[in-house]
C-alpha cells in the first residue's frame, strides 16, 4: 500500500542541508564524513576537519562555527587511524 504523506515527508527531509565534516581535501573534490557514509563532493576554501553542510553536492562551510584547530596536510598525513 502506498503512504503518500510519508513518501513526500522522506523527499522533503533529503532535501534539507545536515552538517558534517570535512575528512579529505584534494583540489576543489572534499571528502565529507555523513551518517550514510563519506561522500565525495565539489568544494573549494575548505580545511580538514570544518563543518560543512551538502547541498545538490557542493560542500559548504558552516558560517560562525566553533572550529576545530586547523591542521596542514602534512600532519594530517602523517596522522593514524584511530
């Protein structure tokens, strides 16, 4: 049986921008780390780590947030995984 109402409600909430983080930068491609899994998307001017929220994929950074320390390639590389 079709629910309508819950169909478009699912639609809709896709639709709204949820905010993440930044994990890789490679050029204008980012990787953001999202509940359904790290997606790739197109940003520029991004750091490792800055909130970001996804909208018709492109990244964008999250305006008077409390950043996290930013860190350079260098150490993010040399970083490991937890």
């Amino acid at each position: 049986m079709s629910q309508p109402f819950h169909d478009l409600q699912r639609l809709i909430a896709n639709q709204r921008p949820v905010p993440r983080r930044v994990v890789t930068v490679t050029g204008d491609l980012v990787r953001v780390s999202t509940a359904q899994g790290v997606w790739e998307v197109s940003g520029s001017g991004l750091m490792l780590g800055e909130r970001v929220t996804i909208r018709n994929g492109k990244a964008t950074k999250i305006q008077g947030q409390n950043s996290l320390p930013s860190i350079s390639f260098e150490e993010a590389r040399r970083a490991r995984p937890l």
